[in-house]
C-alpha cells in the first residue's frame, strides 16, 4: 500500500525553484479534496528565497482564475474546474 497522503512533498520544490526553473502550482475551484485552499496554503508556506516577496502579491484575475506570482513561482486557482482542472479547461 502506498502511503503518499502524509508525504510532503512541497519542500522537493526549493532546489527547483532556486535553479531558476518556471513552477505552476494550480487548483480548480471547484475540486474539494485537492482545493484550493490548501493550495494557496501550501505555497504561501513554502519556504524559499523569496518566500516573503510571493506572499506580498495579490491575486491577480487572469480571465480563467486568480493568479499569484513571483519571480518563477506561481499559483492559479482556475474558475469553474474541479480535480482534473487539465480535462475541464
């Protein structure tokens, strides 16, 4: 049995986001398992070099959801989409 649902894997991020490398994190608005409400969450609490300076920006709306961003990190909350944000926009 696997027993991912307790892993934390954000904190695999850092190395990735400190490279330099693009990272979307998104959720659908819809979806109440994965919501996105953890999501905003998890990446408000990721901690990296510019932790502080991702937390100081405000949702911005991109037509298709509200979008948070800062350097290579982003987070979209998707209007209308649920768990599988891909097949539903």
């Amino acid at each position: 049995t696997r027993m991912d649902w307790t892993t934390d894997a954000a904190p695999q991020l850092v190395p990735v986001l400190e490279a330099g490398i693009k990272v979307l994190a998104y959720n659908g608005d819809l979806d109440w398992i994965c919501n996105w409400v953890s999501g905003d969450y998890w990446t408000g609490n990721l901690t990296w070099a510019h932790t502080t300076e991702f937390n100081q920006q405000q949702p911005v709306n991109v037509t298709y959801g509200m979008s948070k961003k800062f350097a290579n990190f982003e987070f979209v909350r998707f209007f209308n989409a649920g768990h599988m944000v891909p097949m539903d926009k």
